[in-house]
C-alpha cells in the first residue's frame, strides 16, 4: 500500500524522466516531416508563451515559467521570432515592453507537441480502467492549474 507520503518522491521522479524525454521525442517525431527549425528550445518558447494566463506575454513571462534567467529567455525568444514562431509587438501598457505573440506555424508545432502528450499519457495509463484514467487526468490537470494558474 502506498500512502500520500509516497507521492512527493514518485511526482519528482516522473518529473525528472518527462523534464529530459518528451521535447526530444516530439522533435524526433516530427523531425522527418517538420523544418529544421522545429527544435527543443523553440517547443520550450511555444509552450511558455502558451502556458501564460496574460494577454500581454513577454519575455520575463517566458523566463518565469520556464525558470531560466531572463536574458536566456531573451535569446530563446529572438530566435523562435527568427524561425518564425513568434511575432513581437508593442506593449498598450508599456511601451517599453514587447509582446510575444505565437505565429500558425507555433500552434501547429504546439497542436503536435499536445498530441505527442496525449498519446504518451494513453501508452502509460492505457490500461488501466477508464473510470481511473479519467480521474487521474483529472486530478493532474487540476494540480498543474494551482500551480501553474
């Protein structure tokens, strides 16, 4: 038996081993089909910008959620707007500040990345009853909205 004790270690394992493996893969996956420019640091650009709550994204909402230093987040995010990921404009609230906006190219390499997900999360718990997948999905998308907002 296992108690909610055990969960703090088993999260951060699965942390771990996801944090290095799922960018890679999808990046891997698509390598064949999708440009050059389709790769890890871009995917990680197009998530942060994606997984931001503001209507005015910028670079210091991308170092944040990835939890890089700001002027790495800076470069990540001039060089998805190189390749096409991601458009800048000026801030209506400051204009000191730029505003990242994701291209249709981003959201079809977020739209693969999701899918990739989707289906790793089905290959690890495919077997399990649907009724226990369903909740499990649950409670994961409920833990990652505390947190993440």
């Amino acid at each position: 038996m296992h108690t909610s004790s055990d969960g703090g270690p088993a999260l951060f394992r699965l942390v771990r081993h996801w944090a290095r493996q799922w960018a890679p893969d999808v990046v891997e996956r698509f390598a064949a089909d999708a440009p050059p420019t389709w790769t890890v640091p871009n995917l990680f650009v197009i998530q942060a910008i994606d997984g931001t709550a503001s209507d005015e994204v910028t670079v210091a909402d991308v170092a944040r959620q990835l939890g890089i230093d700001r002027s790495v987040a800076s470069r990540m995010t001039t060089e998805a707007a190189r390749d096409g990921f991601v458009t800048r404009s000026t801030s209506t609230r400051d204009a000191r500040r730029a505003v990242l906006t994701l291209t249709d190219e981003a959201r079809a390499f977020l739209a693969a990345s999701q899918a990739h997900q989707r289906q790793a999360f089905e290959a690890l718990v495919g077997h399990w009853p649907a009724e226990d997948r369903e909740r499990f999905a649950g409670y994961l998308s409920r833990l990652a909205g505390e947190v993440l907002g």
